[in-house]
C-alpha cells in the first residue's frame, strides 16, 4: 500500500501519505494543494473490524459471456480520486425505468447547535463524590442509583458497572469530551427518569460506547420466557422513562450504486453526495441471486478511507475504502447495489466476550435441490445468540437517531430484541427509531409491538437473524416505515422453510428453538398488517424481501382483540425494491402474500406456521365493510360491492429465482411494478383478481447470474395464468427478453430474443411470456383475464399450456376453456379486439367459432377476431338463490 494502484496524486483527497506525489497527506488532502471537489475529512476514528466477512465463494461460476450487454464497469481506474472518467453512471432520475423510487429528504447539516442538554445549569457529575449519598463514587461492579431529583453528567469513561437505576424524578445525560472517548460498561439499565445523549437540535459530538454484559440463561422455555432475563438483564429497559440518544447527523444513510464495482476496485461511486467520515464502515450489499451466511455471501464491509463529493457530472460522491473488492456488484439503468453506512458515534453493543453464538454451522449440509446444487442450513444452528437489547415499555418513550447498534438481541428470548417499541398504544405517537444502523443481530431489528404511530426512518440494517423489521402481533397500525434498508436476513436457528411440493410447505410449529415459527421464512421485513405507511424500503436477501404473512387473529397478548389483520386495507405501500432472494423455494416471491400464522387447534397456548398456500386460515378477503367491528363477525362474508383492493405501486425486484410477487388470495392493484433478472414476473391465485397498470418485466437483463448451481435451470417467464376464477386485468405491460429462445419460436426471430440455456444468464427451454396452469378439473374458469397495450421487446416463446401436475390423460377443463380478452390485440399481434381460447385438439370446436380464427402453435391457442363479422364476446350463466324467498 506504498502507492495508489494508478500511481500518486499531485492533488485531491488523500488518506496516506503515500498517495501524494509531494509532501504529506494533511487533513485528507496533499500538502499545499486546495481539493478540486468538496471532501469530507473528519478526524480519523478506530476502525473496528468487520462485522462478517464473506463465507464462501460460488460454488459452480459460470465462464461464458452473456447473452445481452452487462452493465458498464470502468476500463479503466481513475488517474487521481477526483478523476472517475465519463460513465455512463446511474443517477437518481436514471436508476429507474417506469418506477419512482422515492428518497428522504436532505436535511440542512450546517444549523447551529441549540439545547444541548450537557450544557444545562446545575448539572451533578458522575465523577464528583459529592454526587452521592454514600459520599463515594461507583466503584466496580456495584449496582447504581442516581439521586432522585437529580441530573447526573458523565463526562468521561466509567469503570464496569452492575445495574444503573435512573429514578422518575431523575436524568442521566452523556457529556461531551474533546480529550477521549466515552465508554459505559454495565450489565444493565433501568430507565424510570430520562437517559439523554443530544437533542434533536444539540446532535452529540463525542464517541460513546455503552457496553452491555451478560451470558445466556438456560432456564428459556418454549415461549422464550426466562426468570433471569428479565427487561433489566444485558439490557436497557426504559420503564415508563424516556431515552433520547441523538448521534451525529448522516445523510444519506444508505444510496445505491451510481457504477458496477468490479472485482479488485477499491473505491465505488454512488448516486447522492454524502457526509460520512474517514474511518467509518460501510455495507455494499450482494447482487448475487442467492444471499446466506453460510451459502454464499457476497456482501462486503469496508473501511472508508476517503470520499470525494460530486466527483463528476451525474456522481453524488466517490467513496475509496482500505481494502479491494472481492466481488462484483452491479449497477445498471435497471438496478443498483446498496452502499449502506454502517458506524455511528454511539454505540451500543453486547460485549465481544459473551455474545456471540458457540454453536454456528458447520456448512455440510444438504436436503435442498436448486438447479443443480444439493445444500441447505444446518438446522438447529446459531441458536446461542445473546446480544443485547432495548426495550420501551410501561409508557416510555423513545427518541433514537445517529446510534449503531452492534451485537444485539437475544435469539428465542421473547421481547429482547436490538430495538423494541413494546405495547405503548397511541402514547408513543411522537416517538421514532431513525439514521441507526443495526448489525451483526442476533434477533430482529426493531419491533413495533401493539403500539402506533411511531417512525421507523433511514435505518441500515445488515446481518440479522430473524424478522427484521417487524410488526409483532397484527395489531400495529398507521406507524411510518420507510427509507429502510435490511441486508444479509437469516432464519432463526438454521430452521428454513425449504421444503415442499406444488403450493404446500410443511407447517412448523413453535418450539424452544423457534419461539414463532413464521422465522422459518425470515425476511426483511415483516408486515402482519398493512394499514401502514411503507414508503422507499430495500430489502436485500432473506427468504423472501418483503414477508406479507395472512393473520386471521392477532397474537400474543393482542390474541383476542376483535380485528383481522389479514384483511386491513393498505395505507400506503410505494417505493419499496428487493432482490437477492427467493431462492429457498419455487413460489416465494420477493413481495410474498402468503403464509399463515394461528394457534394450534391442538394446543392453543403455542403458535404454527404455514408457509405455502393455505386455502383456510391463509386466505385474505380485503373488504370497504369491516365485518368484525359492524356485525362482530370476522368470518362474514365481504360482498361484490364491498370487496377492496390492497394498493401498491412503484415497486421494483430484481435477480431472483422465483416469482417477483407472489400473492396467494385477496385482491391487489399494483401499478408500476418492475421486475428485472427474474424467474417470474408476477403470480397470483387471487380469487378476486389483480388490476396490473404499468408493468415491465425484464426475465434476462444480459447480466451474469452469480448463483449456486447453473442458471439455465431458472425459468424466464412473464406472467402464469392460473385455472381457478382469475379475473386480472393487466394493462401497459412490456416483456423483455422473456420466453426461450428456440428454433420455432413463430414471433420474432431476431438472434437475441428470449434466452438460450447458456449457464451464464440462461434460462428453462420451457420459458414463456405467458403461461396458463391447465391441470385443474374443479374449477371451470369464466372470463380469466383481460389485457390491453402489450408490448414484447427481443422475446422468445409467449405462450404455453403447461400441466405442472401432468394428471391428465386428456386434457383438463381448465386446459379446454381457457380463454383470455386481448381488449386492443396488442397481446396477440393482431392489432384488434381478440378472443384468445384454448388451441387444444380435444377443446373440439368450442373456440372455433367460425373458419377465420387464427391459430397459435406455441400455446397452442386460437385468436377469434373480435370485430370479424358479428361482434363476438364472451358470456356467462350465473344461478342464485333469491334470499328474499326464505
């Protein structure tokens, strides 16, 4: 590290010496040499090592080029850290191509400092003996109470401490120091009065670290109850208290790729300017299609070493780290890596020595077949966790931003997660979580527990066991989560939902080494109920992105509260993108409704988990009318006229092997929704149907598929009609690069249509636009679906008939009345109103209603002109019984 890799700057940012081709390195720049672009520089700080290093290379890499062309990575590296060359780069207005994803907006960073609550008259410090009533000050290991009636300031570090009492009448407050860092080490707290770091207008300067100790308890049962880790233990417990920690201002925190990096680079360049400091870590999440700790982990953490703000036209800063990059990682006008800032000036964190689990995988485990790979999580691993928490309860309250919290949360302990707004109803309203980071979690992120109207903002989370972001009991409404980011999900004790056949998964039921049992599908983010604010989230691995689990009841202590979460309407859920998950099996989608959680029948003290499709206690039936409250009845039935729709628009997937979306019932309307290097665009089985507008799916944007295993085994399929009563209407829609690429394709033959089975980025010679699943006989569909301004660029195969279930010695009903609306014919190519039936030999002559239909040879399906002649259309017969008779 004796030069930069493209030799020395004679000016611009530096971080060593080395790197100037005259004198030193002073304060981020060459000596005597005004910077050319704006740089933040701030003091160095202790780098502290990585939260987790990358476990395993793929395991099979692909060697021929792709299809399509990649995403453009520099040829070249920059002559100096201000130099980044001509691009093209991806800016925020250009990260996207239908959607809008939305960003928080930039604060002001240069108002002056007000408020600050160390500067207060009357203060009493911690290290004064005077302060106490024994007349000494704390020594090791004692149990504190402040004096009621007091304000107590530390203003330098504390020796190691049992259990600090804050009284109601009473307020512990963190100084400033210019001379060292401040630790506290503690086996907990008990915040009755005011524990305060800041203010919102007074953001603390100084590096505190609290430090919380405390082993595991072996008296855990199935309910993840402890006699000995109650709220106070390796804990902060802000009993009835308030806590308002405000670290210094970052923004953003976290952006997205503004260039591929590529192998070896040491630096990225990202879409916003930042002020994140020297010395500080950051995240780059994984473009892989497959995310798992002990898998494949190609997410990075690296130590800033300079930045460089508005480099060049279109770049919001170039960012250099310490050491190169082991991985590609992509950005594309479709896509874009995460860059999330990992280090605050307060931290909170369990001790090294008593956290982490003893008990991780091995990694020789198998049980699970994916394109050509046998692996799967050792179960009943990583189950020792012991981090440590904080939890707001009994009326607290709680007011966090600019606070990193490292090691914490406690696997299968009820309640103790990194972050908990526990049961605090409508008495929380103004409280927030936001700018923190959480990483290397050992359960959860933050919870939002029976309590409303809180915020949830610009958080960075990475490395997580367990739901992350989550919504505990199906009761938590109109709270705001949004600008999120969640990286690196695991399922909680190595227990993962990966087996099953069809549409089914077996149920799991709720033990000691899986207190809820929905963690077997652990995700991002976990949204019981919808009638929230979930704005501009990124999810990044985890068994699906974004986890919708169908709740018929709320649970836990909420367990009889008169409400169906399943079915409480969307407020507003816009701007959220996942990617790099999925992988576990074939139908959970990055946006996953599905999923049902109950208590057994049983044994209804304990809770049980399906993950796959349950037609009874996973069924969703949105309604205007709540049944519960106007009849006292859940289970009424929603009528035509009632029946809503859940609402989310500008949504975005990207690089997963399975569906983009997957919804098992209720109705959606999703309007602008992209889907880039995906096995599916979008499935429903929704009885009530979708409402499509504004739809682009990408199956193979040209980038490699970086996965176990050959990616020519994923399909690259559009959009799959199912053969129960669909009724979806999908209108301006386009498909790119979907449907296999084969000799007898009839619609397009240009050379780079579709997908070949390359093991690059290929695809299934099985893959189609539009699939229909045939091989139901119980349900006679009616009008299936409806369509207007298809548009296909460079596809493949676009229709198919497939029989997943091949039960059928001739073809099912389903397969024989399949029909579909082609409004404009724009679908079929036929550039007018068309009827699109079942092309089937043994569908006999029920389609061909007169000798002009045209035929299609890949579904097989007829087209029946609708406007040829007598004007055609589709009807049906509907009996009812006449309830006034009775």
């Amino acid at each position: 590290n004796t030069k930069l890799n493209w030799g020395c700057t004679a000016s611009g940012a530096c971080a060593l010496d080395a790197e100037c081709c005259e004198g030193v390195c002073d304060q981020g720049f060459c000596a005597g040499v005004s910077p050319s672009q704006p740089t933040y520089n701030p003091t160095p700080q202790p780098t502290p090592g990585p939260s987790s290093a990358p476990t395993r290379k793929p395991t099979t890499k692909p060697t021929a080029g792709p299809t399509l062309k990649p995403s453009s990575t520099p040829s070249n590296p920059p002559t100096s850290p201000s130099n980044y060359g001509n691009g093209p780069f991806v800016s925020l207005s250009s990260s996207s191509e239908i959607v809008t994803i939305p960003r928080p907006v930039a604060p002001s960073l240069d108002e002056p400092r007000t408020d600050c609550p160390h500067l207060e008259i009357g203060l009493l410090s911690w290290h004064d003996a005077a302060t106490w009533t024994s007349g000494n000050i704390p020594s090791a290991g004692d149990d504190v109470t402040l004096p009621n009636n007091s304000k107590v300031i530390i203003t330098q570090s504390v020796i190691a401490l049992g259990i600090i009492t804050v009284p109601s009448s009473s307020t512990l407050i963190f100084g400033e120091s210019d001379v060292a860092p401040i630790t506290l080490d503690v086996a907990g707290m008990d915040v009755q009065g005011n524990l305060q770091a800041g203010s919102e207008a007074c953001r603390y300067s100084t590096e505190l670290t609290i430090t919380l100790h405390g082993s595991r308890p072996n008296d855990l049962n199935m309910y993840g109850v402890s006699s000995t880790a109650v709220p106070t233990y390796k804990g902060i417990s802000v009993n009835g208290g308030i806590i308002s920690l405000h670290g210094k201002k970052h923004y953003p925190t976290w952006s997205r790729l503004a260039e591929s990096v590529s192998v070896g680079q040491s630096y990225l360049l990202v879409q916003e300017p930042v002020n994140w400091e020297i010395g500080q870590q950051i995240i780059l999440t994984t473009t892989a299609i497959h995310d798992s700790r002990d898998g494949m982990n190609q997410n990075e953490v690296f130590t800033i070493s300079s930045i460089v703000n508005n480099p060049v036209s279109g770049v919001g800063a170039a960012i250099h780290f310490t050491s190169p990059a082991s991985y590609a990682h992509i950005a594309n006008n479709g896509y874009q890596a995460e860059v999330g800032l990992l280090s605050r000036n307060i931290k909170i964190q369990g001790a090294a020595d008593d956290s982490d689990p003893t008990d991780p995988d091995t990694g020789s485990c198998t049980g699970q077949w994916r394109y050509g790979t046998n692996f799967a999580p050792c179960p009943n691993k990583y189950k020792t966790g012991f981090g440590g928490h904080i939890m707001v309860h009994s009326g607290g309250v709680g007011y966090v931003e600019g606070v990193e919290l490292f090691r914490m949360g406690q696997t299968n302990v009820l309640g103790r997660y990194p972050f908990h707004f526990h049961i605090l109803g409508n008495d929380c309203a103004d409280c927030y979580f936001k700018e923190n980071s959480i990483h290397r979690s050992y359960y959860r992120c933050i919870s939002i527990h029976g309590t409303h109207n809180t915020t949830v903002s610009e958080n960075v989370a990475f490395d997580i066991s367990g739901y992350c972001y989550y919504l505990e009991d199906g009761v938590e409404e109109d709270n705001t989560i949004s600008f999120n980011l969640a990286a690196h999900i695991h399922p909680v004790s190595n227990i993962i939902a990966n087996a099953g056949g069809g549409q089914t998964i077996p149920v799991f039921s709720q033990s000691k080494d899986l207190i809820l049992p929905a963690d077997a599908t652990a995700s991002g983010f976990y949204l019981t109920n919808l009638h929230n604010d979930i704005i501009g989230n990124a999810a990044s691995g985890g068994w699906s992105g974004f986890a919708l689990p169908v709740l018929h009841s709320p649970i836990g202590p909420h367990r009889d509260v008169n409400m169906r979460p399943g079915n409480r309407l969307t407020k507003i859920f816009d701007g959220n993108t996942a990617h790099s998950t999925g992988w576990w099996w074939s139908h959970a989608g990055a946006f996953y409704s599905g999923g049902s959680l109950y208590y057994s029948s049983a044994n209804p003290a304990l809770l049980e988990y399906n993950a796959g499709r349950d037609q009874s206690k996973g069924s969703r039936s949105p309604c205007h009318s709540d049944k519960c409250v106007e009849n006292n009845d859940c289970n009424q039935y929603c009528f035509e006229g009632e029946r809503a729709y859940f609402q989310l628009t500008n949504s975005k997937v990207f690089l997963t092997a399975s569906p983009g979306l997957n919804s098992w019932s209720g109705g959606m309307e999703i309007t602008h929704f992209e889907a880039h290097d995906v096995a599916l665009g979008l499935e429903s089985l929704s009885g009530t149907g979708f409402g499509i507008s504004n739809l682009l799916v990408e199956c193979r944007s040209g980038e490699e598929w970086v996965m176990p295993g050959n990616p020519s085994g994923v399909s690259a399929d559009g959009f799959f009609w199912y053969d129960t009563n669909q009724e979806h209407i999908i209108t301006s829609a386009t498909f790119r690069n979907c449907g296999a690429r084969k000799s007898n394709n009839f619609y397009d033959s240009s050379p780079t249509r579709g997908c070949d089975t390359n093991n690059i980025n290929g695809c299934t010679s099985t893959s189609t636009v539009w699939g229909f699943i045939t091989h139901s006989d119980e349900h006679t569909p009616e009008i299936m679906q409806a369509t207007t301004s298809i548009t296909y660029e460079d596809c493949g195969t676009r229709f198919r008939l497939q029989d997943y279930a091949d039960n059928n010695v001739i073809s099912s009903t389903s397969a024989r009345t399949q029909n579909w609306m082609d409004m404009d014919g724009t679908a079929s190519g036929l550039g007018e109103p068309t009827i699109i039936g079942s092309g089937l030999t043994d569908a006999g002559h029920w389609w061909r209603v007169e000798n002009s239909v045209e035929d299609d040879p890949e579904g097989p399906l007829v087209f029946i002109k609708k406007d040829n002649g007598p004007e055609r259309g589709l009807g049906h017969i509907r009996l009812r019984f006449d309830d006034n008779l009775f």
